[in-house]
C-alpha cells in the first residue's frame, strides 16, 4: 500500500503494475467505444484550450501571468479526461509500457495510437466548428479570434524540430500527469497531480498534437470566413502549415511519452520480471 510514504497513495512501483493492466484493457476496447472515447478526448482538449485562449485574450496579463493563468485553465482538458474518461493519443503513449512487457502485441499498440489519435482529430475539430459558429470568437471585441490566429499562425511557422522537441518536451510533462493521476485514489488527488504538470508544459509553450488538432482548424475557420478573412495577419495558418506541424509535434509526443516516460519507467520497474504473453490474434 501506498502508506508507506505517510499518505494514502499508490507507490510508483504500484502505478506501473497499473499502468501495464490499464494498457492491456485500452488496447483491447471495442472499435466503437475506443472511438468515442476518442473523440469524447478531443473535445475535452479543445474544451482545455478553449479556456487558455480566453485567458491569453486578455491583454492586461503580463507575459508570465497570462502563461501561467492560461496553463492551469488548459489543465480542464486533461481533468475531463482523467475523471470523465476518454481516450487520449498523448496519455495512451504510455501503452508503450504494457508492449515492452509484452502484454500487448505490436498491432494492437499501433491500432490503439491510430485510432484513437483519429477519433481525437473528429473531436478536436468538430469542437472547432462548433466554437466557431457559436460567435464565440467575436467575444472581447475579436480579441479572442485575433489570439486564435496569433497562436496558430505560430505553431505553423514552427522548424520542424522545434516543434519535435516541444513536441517530446510537452508529452514527458502529459505522461507524467497521467502517472500521477493513477497515484491518487480521489478525484481531488488526481487533480493536484495533474494541474501542475500541464500548466507547466503550457505555460512553457510547449506543443500538443491534440491541442493543435484545436487550435489550427479554428484559426483557419477565422481566416477564411471571419471578419479578418483575406488579411495577411495569419497567412502562414493553412492546410500545409496545419501538416507541417501536426508531423514532427505528434513525433514528438511519441518519444517524449513513450521512451521518456514509459520505456523509462519499464526498465525501472518491470524489466526482467516473468510477462504474461498476449493473446493470439
């Protein structure tokens, strides 16, 4: 039990036996529920940067302050995964640990990555659309669709191993979230352990694939049919600049939260003990 730290928690030997029995149940969900699931994270996500845009709209901020406020309101997405449950590509990373304990086969791991990192662009972007046609962007005089297609227009301007180390930089602060999370046995404890890492890697610029799956098509939206359509002030935000950063972000996000975080974790903890062989498929 986790009272041998002087709180009723899981040990980090306990979360890893965790996190290997949850790989093996998420990678063998039903196509349909690893779907919604899917896009139920996607939403959540967008739901998190919904709410840093707000914050990051207000121009009274000084640069650190608004970081910093926009990172803890960004933590929402990540709440509402965690306690709501959905399936997130970045946090299921860590399926990496179950496949180096070959409790899991190679393709079930890469199915998992591929389908639920696709139900998460339908939920990221279908948000968008909707947040779009809400008028919500026109709120505080346009200021908030004006930071949309500055954060955007940044991300589409990023070198491409820029944004792959970002990209590795921000999953190790996900993952790390998520190993916290499985620490704690309330939703209160989830949340503390949760809140700091992600407005850390926030607040610190770092890149999301799923936030970006947000961000990018909105401020897309914007330049297209918004007031600002046709100006030069985010002319970088288009399909190709979209692409050229969901590559090397989501790249990143791979290594970043399975290397760094769950291969890292599995030779800690698990390297060397008897696995239990997946099933044939």
């Amino acid at each position: 039990m986790g009272d041998i730290y002087g709180f009723d928690a899981f040990s980090p030997k306990q979360i890893a036996e965790k996190v290997d029995s949850i790989g093996v149940v998420k990678a063998r969900l039903p196509l349909l529920s690893m779907v919604m699931l899917g896009i139920l994270a996607g939403a959540f996500i967008g739901l998190g940067a919904l709410y840093f845009v707000l914050v990051k709209s207000d121009a009274s901020f000084s640069f650190a302050t608004g970081q910093v406020l926009g990172g803890l309101s960004f933590s929402l997405g990540l709440l509402l995964v965690v306690v709501a449950g959905a399936e997130l590509f970045t946090g299921n990373n860590l399926l990496a640990m179950a496949w180096a304990d070959k409790k899991i086969t190679t393709s079930e791991l890469f199915n998992n990555w591929v389908v639920v990192c696709g139900a998460n662009f339908i939920g990221a972007t279908g948000l968008a659309v909707l947040v779009f046609l809400s008028g919500h962007t026109e709120l505080n005089q346009g200021a908030i669709a004006e930071q949309y297609l500055k954060i955007a227009e940044a991300k589409c301007s990023l070198p491409f191993w820029t944004a792959f180390f970002r990209g590795v930089l921000c999953n190790v602060l996900v993952c790390m979230a998520v190993w916290m999370a499985l620490a704690g046995r309330s939703v209160i404890d989830k949340s503390v352990a949760i809140i700091f890492p992600i407005s850390a890697f926030v607040a610190a610029g770092f890149e999301h694939s799923i936030a970006n799956m947000y961000f990018i098509p909105l401020a897309m939206l914007i330049n297209v049919f918004g007031e600002t359509g046709g100006s030069t002030v985010a002319e970088s935000v288009t399909l190709l600049g979209f692409i050229g950063n969901l590559i090397p972000v989501i790249l990143g996000n791979l290594v970043g939260g399975s290397v760094l975080v769950g291969f890292v974790y599995h030779v800690i903890y698990q390297r060397g003990q008897t696995p239990s062989k997946p099933e044939d498929k």
